[in-house]
C-alpha cells in the first residue's frame, strides 16, 4: 500500500513539472527509470531506452534554449499547452500502479491527476510570461524562463526524492492558479 502511495505521489508531481517544461520532467523521469529509482508500468519500458533518453535529452535543450528568444517563448508557450497534458498524462499512466484497473481507466485518470495539472501550470506560466511580454517588451522573459527551469528540475528530482510533499505542494500550486484563472475569465478580476 506505501509503495501504491509512493508511486501515485511521484506520478502527480512529475506530471505537474510538465506544465513548467514539457521534457525535461520526462527525461527525469527516463534517467530516474534507468537508473531504477523510479517504477515503470509494464509495457512502457521503451520511456527510458536509449533511444528515448537521446530524444528526450535533445528535445529538452531545444525546448530551454527556444524559452530564452522573447516572443518565440510566446509561441512555444501555444504549442507547450497540449504537449503538457500528454506528457502528464503519459507521466501519470506509466508510474500510476496497474492493480485491477483496466488500462482505460488508468488512461483516464492519468488525464485527470496528471494531464490536468500540468495543463493548469502551463496555462498559469503561459499567463506569467505574457505579462511579462506586456510590461517589459520581452526582456523580462529571461527570469521568468530561468524560473520555469529552475522548477520544472527541482520538482522533478523533489517527485523522486520527497514525492509526497512534492506531490502536496504541486497541487497546492494548481489550485492556486486555477482559482486565479478563474477570477480572471469569470469576473475579470486580474490575477
């Protein structure tokens, strides 16, 4: 039961890191499969092959280098929203614990716990950045990218290591922003 706990809480935290950057946290999550310190579902054995790795770990410095050009971050930022909630959600589905569920249910809940927190993050950085755009004609998106790095790595490795807390305060974080966002479309309140 303490390992189903352990495995829930790793796959809600690396999920919602995807919302930060949409790779990094599942190169994390390769290298910390290949190492062994992270559980992976059968049949999803091919996330930490080589093949994946090299993929991922390209993959990630493009992403991090394209975040640090003002207003290419913006259009990232656009194609960065719908890649988050798969990479959560594929997070979430390869470490969840298989149990009695069926796979499409797993699938579905990997798509409420993980999917959908990393699409909450993304949407709030999306957000973040943005404004950044606006008050500072781009220039400010340095820091606010360097953040977003900073996160999307310590709450990867903070999944592995602490995944509870890890899991706790992402989820403190998403709800956080959605009440934000929310305000902001339903009333128009500013966030």
């Amino acid at each position: 039961m303490n390992a189903i706990f352990l495995a829930i809480a790793m796959g809600i935290g690396l999920s919602a890191c995807c919302g930060f950057r949409v790779f990094l946290p599942m190169l994390v999550a390769a290298l910390a499969a290949r190492a062994g310190v992270l559980p992976v579902q059968e049949g999803m054995a091919w996330l930490y092959s080589w093949p994946a790795i090299i993929t991922l770990g390209t993959a990630t410095v493009l992403e991090i280098l394209g975040y640090y050009i003002p207003f290419i971050d913006n259009l990232l930022d656009t194609m960065a929203a719908p890649l988050a909630i798969g990479a959560g959600t594929l997070l979430a589905f390869s470490v969840f614990p298989t149990g009695e569920m069926d796979a499409i249910y797993r699938w579905g809940l990997a798509l409420l716990a993980g999917g959908s927190l990393a699409g909450t993050i993304q949407i709030g950085s999306g957000l973040l950045r943005l404004l950044s755009s606006k008050t500072t004609a781009g220039m400010g998106n340095a820091a606010v990218a360097t953040g977003e790095n900073l996160a999307a790595l310590g709450g990867s490795l903070a999944s592995l290591w602490i995944p509870v807390i890890a899991a706790l305060l992402l989820l403190l974080l998403c709800a956080w922003l959605s009440i934000r966002i929310f305000r902001q479309v339903f009333f128009g309140k500013k966030p």
